[in-house]
C-alpha cells in the first residue's frame, strides 16, 4: 500500500456541509482507523505469544475482535454521511470496551473517563449526560462485580506488565487524540470565520470592479490580476468556450494579449476538468493528491483548485480556474463567494460584449447612412441642377421673368423685379420694410433650397405683423414652391406629349407615301404644318443613290430629280409659332 492509498483511508469521503461536521469526521475517522490498527496488533502479538499467556489467549482474542469490528462499523457510518449515528456508536462502543476492562480485568475504574472524554467531544450536551448516566451505571456494575468475588487473587505484575502498559498507553492515547483535536477549535474556527469574511469582503470588492471594464479584453486580464494578485491566490486561469462548446482561449495574468489555443493544446488534466464542468455546470474541487489525470490541473505551489463555471443561463461562457497553496480546505464560505464572483463575471462578460455588438451595429450603421447621406447629397445635387435647368427653360420659354400684380381684386401682369425682392432673395427670409404710407412685406419662394421667385405684400403703415403671420407667410410660400414646380412639370409633361403625338402623326403620314418624290413632298409639308414654317426644302445626297445604282434604276424620277451639288439637309425657315 503506497503513501496516497494510505492518505486517502484517513480522508472523509462524505462532503459534510459544516466545518464542526467535517472535524468531527475527520477525528472520528482518525480514530477509528488507529483504535482498529492497535486492536488487530494487540491481537497478532497475543497470537505470537508476545504478550499474556496461552491461557488468557481467548479473552484477548475476544477484547480485540469485538473493538476491530466495532471502530470498522463506527468508520463506515462516518464515510457514509450517518455522522450522528457513527459518533454514538464510537461512544458506546468504548463504554462496552473500558466497562469490559474494568469489570474482568480488575482495572482502575478511571478508565471509564475515555468514553465520558468522547462523548464530550463528538456528542452534544443532553448526550453527554446519557453517557454520564451510562459510565456511572457501568462503574456500579463494575462495583457489585468485584464486590461477588471474595477469593484471593494473586497477580504476578511481571505477566501483566506488558498488557497493562499498552492498554494504558492506548486509552492515554486515545484520550489525548480526542482531546487535542478539539482543544482550541473554537479559537480556530472564529480565526478562519474572520478570514472567510476577510475574503468574502475581498471578493465582493473585486467583483464590483468587474462592472467598471469598457471592453472585453480589460475585464478578462483585470479579472485574473484580481483575483491573483489582490486575492493573492496562487494561480487563477481562464478558459473561454466558444459556441461549439470547445476552449477558444486560454488566458492567465501577466499575458498583454490572449492566447488562442486549440482544446489539443491543453494538458489532460484540464481536459477531464473542463470536460467534468461542461457536463454538470457545477463547481469543482481539486486537489493535488486526487488520482490522474485530475490531479494534473493543479499547478505547483497550489494544492487546491476551485473550478468554477461562468454560466449566462444554460450557455457555458468561460471556465475559471482558482488555485490556492493553503494546506487547509477552502471554506464553504470561500467558494459561495468565489461562485458569486463568477456570477458576476458572466454578468460583466456577457454586457462588454453586447456593448461591442452594439457599437459594431452602431458603426455598421453609421457606415450605411453616410453612405446614404452622399448618395442623397448626389441626388439632392443632380435634382437640383435639374429643377435649376429646367426653370430656366421654362422662364426663358416665358419670355423671361413673369408674374401677376393683384390690386383692388383684379390681376396684371408684371414682368419688373423690385428691389425689396432682391432683398428677399439674398437673405432667404421674409423682409419687411417701412414706406412712407406703407410697410411692403416680401417673402422668397423657395423649392428645395432653390429661391424661384418672391411674394411681396403692401400693408398699412399701422399694421402689426405677428410672427404667426409671418410662419403663415412662410407656410404659403413653401407650398406655392411646390405647387409651382408640380405645374411646371406637368406643363412639360403636356408639352413633351404633344410632340411625341405630332412626331408619331408625322411618321404616320411618311410611311404612307408610295414614292420618293411623294414621300419628300409629304415630309416638306408635314415639317411646314408642325413647325409652322414659311419656306422648306427637302434634298437627298447624291452618294446615297451612287451606293444603290439598282434601286435607284426602279425609282427612276425621283433620281433624276436631286441635285448632282445637293446637301443632306432639311431646311425650315420662317418664323415658329411659340
């Protein structure tokens, strides 16, 4: 049996929840093994002829077989999680056993202090009294056993030296364990609260910076120097997962960029952890003294981790490694921390990269509308060449500037452009200007930041222009700029409709004809009617007939009849009706 098989048979299997449970199972355990050990030696030496004497052999054999199979009971009871019942059995069984001794074998009856010992120590108070009442009604059986024996004994001390000596030593030994195990625990485990709160305070502090990381990369290498350096833990490591549930990264402090790994480049004893926790999604602890390839996962000075994961819901997204070099468990207390520390983490994880996916979305976007805005810009600017361009036809088709004077309910023309318009026109605003016997409003008609004309208007000098007015002014100048450019359009639309109409009659008309000299009398009278022309002459080039003697042949008068100088042109002249 090597070194870690025998550690183990001495570690408590069950996870008691309290500190005082796992003592008093550890002690229990302790003690059972060692009482199990000294009876089964005391019986070999008995059986080797090494203590006592062949005739006391049976009751030897007896004193050391009922304790053997007693401490293995009271051992598997403690294993098991049945602490309670274990520790009453280890009472009574060493009532039995220091009652047995006092009653056959003439001891001192201080012997019954072991039992009273142990019960003070793994028993609470009302048991203690049951067991006092038990060891005093053993001494007085005890009494009224010594008490039938009237023969005389005689005792040769050099027979019994040896056995009185162990079984001194064993009750000294077994007493002192007892106590010394619990001798100052109450000191102890104030000491350890105190640092459990110490830590835990430590912890919360730590976690609340966590929420003050701008970005992803600042909170993973601050959560790892925390929890290292401020937490002065031995090592602290992080294993991010990736959707595919593998480990993308592997980051420790110290380390000014993220390492990217793959799940082959971890050892075997991070693999079994990470594996262990992506199943369950609970914490884990590991020890240096587990069996491989757990125990690799743990590296030197620590010899303890806590593997926590870091859960958004049922989605793993890190696994977070705490180790510490402290000989003593961690707490209870210390790992509910360390487990709301991670909470905090996959809080502050999951919120840096919604922000991250936000200001993508947010840059993505803004892309997209500057984009947009120059396209708008384009457009905007081609529109407005347009609406310029096409006003200016317009205007010019119109003989130039235009408009109506309305005085006393009647409308004339006007074609002038007052000097109160030009005003209007470079400041882009209503301007109001004091006459001597009135006051002349005027207003720019403005299309999409385009000025296509004025509006002027004459009040009387004791007139008050409101700004209401004036926002109604500006109102029905912005909606006569519309309105102006809706007709200009469709008067273009009208006009651009007439000639398609009079080209597509012209074109009938032409494709009637039947012979040349028809169809050039047709096309000089269909160009005279549509433009209204004075003169018009139609000629065809001489090279058109020289490429196509043939055809020129079967027309024959329409050959003869152009020019051997003519010039391909169509001629109108006269004045165009408008």
């Amino acid at each position: 049996m090597n070194l870690s098989a025998i550690s183990r048979l001495f570690q408590v299997s069950y996870p008691y929840p309290s500190v005082f449970e796992r003592r008093r199972a550890y002690v229990l355990v302790v003690a059972s093994v060692f009482a199990t050990v000294f009876a089964a030696a005391r019986l070999i030496l008995a059986l080797i002829g090494v203590i006592g004497s062949p005739d006391d052999l049976p009751a030897v054999a007896l004193t050391s077989v009922i304790p053997i199979v007693g401490f293995v009971i009271t051992y598997a009871l403690v294993q098991r999680g049945l602490l309670t019942a274990g520790s009453w059995w280890f009472v009574l069984l060493l009532t039995v056993i220091t009652g047995a001794l006092s009653i056959f074998r003439l001891t001192t009856p201080t012997v019954m202090f072991i039992p009273l010992i142990a019960a003070g120590v793994v028993l609470n108070r009302q048991a203690l009294l049951t067991v006092l009442v038990l060891v005093a009604v053993a001494s007085i059986a005890t009494f009224f056993a010594q008490s039938s024996l009237p023969r005389t004994l005689f005792v040769r001390p050099a027979e019994t030296a040896q056995a009185d000596l162990l079984e001194t030593l064993t009750l000294l030994g077994l007493g002192y364990l007892l106590l010394i195990a619990f001798s100052g625990a109450t000191e102890l485990y104030a000491r350890r609260a105190v640092q459990d709160v110490d830590r835990q305070r430590a912890i919360g502090a730590a976690a609340v910076q966590l929420q003050r990381a701008s970005d992803e990369s600042t909170l993973l290498q601050s959560t790892l120097r925390l929890l290292q350096t401020d937490l002065h833990y031995a090592h602290a490591r992080l294993y991010l997962i990736d959707n595919k549930g593998e480990v993308s990264r592997l980051l420790r402090p110290g380390m000014t960029e993220a390492q990217v790994i793959s799940a082959a480049a971890l050892n075997a004893g991070d693999s079994a952890i990470i594996d262990d926790v992506r199943q369950k999604h609970q914490t884990l602890r590991v020890s240096a003294s587990d069996p491989a390839p757990r125990n690799i996962h743990v590296m030197v000075p620590a010899r303890q981790a806590i593997v926590l994961p870091v859960l958004s819901g049922d989605l793993l997204l890190a696994v977070l490694t705490v180790q510490t070099d402290r000989a003593g468990e961690v707490s209870a207390n210390e790992v509910a921390a360390l487990e709301q520390y991670a909470d905090t983490f996959a809080q502050a994880l999951l919120s840096t990269r919604r922000i991250a996916d936000l200001q993508r979305a947010l840059r993505e976007q803004e892309q997209v509308s500057s984009r947009v805005r120059q396209q708008l810009a384009e457009v905007q600017g081609r529109g407005a060449q347009s609406q310029l361009g096409g006003w200016s036809s317009f205007t010019r088709a119109r003989g130039g500037t235009f408009g109506y004077d309305m005085a006393n309910g009647s409308f004339t023309p006007a074609a002038d452009l007052p000097d109160s318009f030009r005003q209007a026109f470079a400041q882009g605003d209503i301007v109001l200007e004091m006459r001597e016997d009135h006051q002349e409003l005027s207003a720019p008609i403005i299309l999409r930041g385009e000025v296509l004309g004025a509006m002027t208007f004459r009040l009387p000098l004791e007139a008050q222009v409101t700004d209401l007015q004036r926002n109604l002014v500006r109102t029905v100048s912005n909606n006569l700029g519309i309105a102006l450019e809706n007709n200009r359009l469709f008067e273009q639309s009208q006009a651009l409709a007439s000639r398609e109409r009079k080209a597509n009659e012209v074109g009938t008309d032409l494709l009637t004809a039947d012979s040349i000299d028809a169809l050039l009398q047709q096309a000089a009278q269909s160009f005279t009617d549509a433009l209204g022309a004075v003169f018009t002459r139609v000629v065809v080039q001489k090279s058109a007939v020289d490429s196509d003697r043939a055809p020129a042949a079967r027309r024959g008068a329409a050959a003869s009849s152009v020019p051997a100088n003519g010039a391909a042109y169509a001629a109108a002249e006269g004045q165009q009706s408008s």
